[in-house]
C-alpha cells in the first residue's frame, strides 16, 4: 500500500509547514484531519481543497460539506474521496481552505510517495513540523503562561515599543555604550 508525503505550508510564511504521511487509501477528511491536528486547528469551521498545479491555480474542489454558494460544478465530498484518487502528478498540489470567514490558507504538496508503510506508524500522522504555527484565535495557546511569565520578568508592557527611557538623549550625562553606570541601588552595571 503506498503512503504519501505531503508537506503543508502555512501560505504566509513557506518557512512554517509540516509534513504528514497518509495512505493512499484514506480520504480526505482524514488528511483535513491531521492538517488541523498538525497546526494545533479546532474542527469546527468549513473546509475545502482545490486540486491544483504547478501555478497555484484552482482546480476541482473536494469539500467537507456542499456549501450555500454556486458552484460551476458540484465539489467532491472529502469523506467519500480517496487521496490517491486525485493524485494526477507526482508532485501533486492542492491548496486547502478553513474557516472561510477568517482565510486560512495552505499549500499542500506532495514531497514522497513510499511502497511500504511503517508498522510503527498510525496513519494519518505528523512526521516533521517546522516554524511556529500561527495561532487560530489570537495569541498560541502553546505559549500561554510562558508568554506571561516573559513579559513580567523583563516588563514588557511598560515601556513603548519594548523600550525603557534610559538612553533616549534626553539627560545628557556623557555616558555611551560600554561604559559603567551607576543605578539607584548603588551597584555598578554595564550599559
């Protein structure tokens, strides 16, 4: 049984993407599926892909559901739809779409086709992943309290941009970069 290689790029950035495995046998939903696990996604928005070329260009449209807009022609359904059914080319592309109103977008291209498969390996899976995901709803919930923790030990929020006022030019003590500062508390520090 072949098992496919796909590396998913966030559309953004071609530096995040991850890879996953499948079977050529599973369907579509099931590559949905891991495409949303791999970017750490809920399931709770719409979702399509577009069978695609070498240009990025639309294809044939294989959704989650028919949704309430016109179609030139009816789109395949991702669960009755096997992946190696829509497999035209050996590097094969798709681009996928979730939660319409947010557009999220992401270039799926075919990197490996493999005749065995690996026992150790439940399929779908996430083989590789590479860059910081983008966050679904705001801030990454895979940072959370470290975020926090960073912005209290080194005062993040206070200053403008990052920046405290020490050093704007503003009180003209003669001191430049490298040289030994006196603080409040009477130690001595490096600027």
């Amino acid at each position: 049984m072949a098992v496919l290689k796909f590396r998913i790029y966030f559309e953004e950035d071609d530096s995040i993407y991850r890879d996953v495995a499948v079977k050529h046998t599973q369907t579509f939903l099931q590559l949905h599926q891991i495409i949303l696990k791999a970017y750490e996604f809920d399931s709770k928005h719409q979702a399509t892909f577009f069978r695609s070329n070498d240009n990025w260009q639309r294809g044939r449209e294989i959704s989650l559901a028919k949704y309430d807009k016109t179609y030139k022609v009816a789109p395949l359904l991702m669960e009755e739809t096997t992946i190696g059914s829509e497999i035209r080319d050996p590097n094969q592309k798709f681009i996928y779409n979730y939660d319409f109103v947010k557009g999220w977008s992401f270039l799926v291209e075919l990197i490996n086709v493999s005749k065995e498969e690996n026992a150790k390996i439940d399929y779908p899976a996430l083989v590789k992943s590479e860059g910081i995901a983008p966050s679904q709803y705001g801030t990454k919930g895979l940072v959370g309290d470290k975020l926090t923790e960073v912005e209290e030990k080194y005062d993040l929020k206070a200053g403008a941009e990052g920046y405290g006022t020490e050093g704007d030019g503003d009180d003209d003590d003669g001191m430049g970069l490298g040289e030994e500062a006196e603080d409040e508390g009477g130690k001595e520090e490096d600027i």
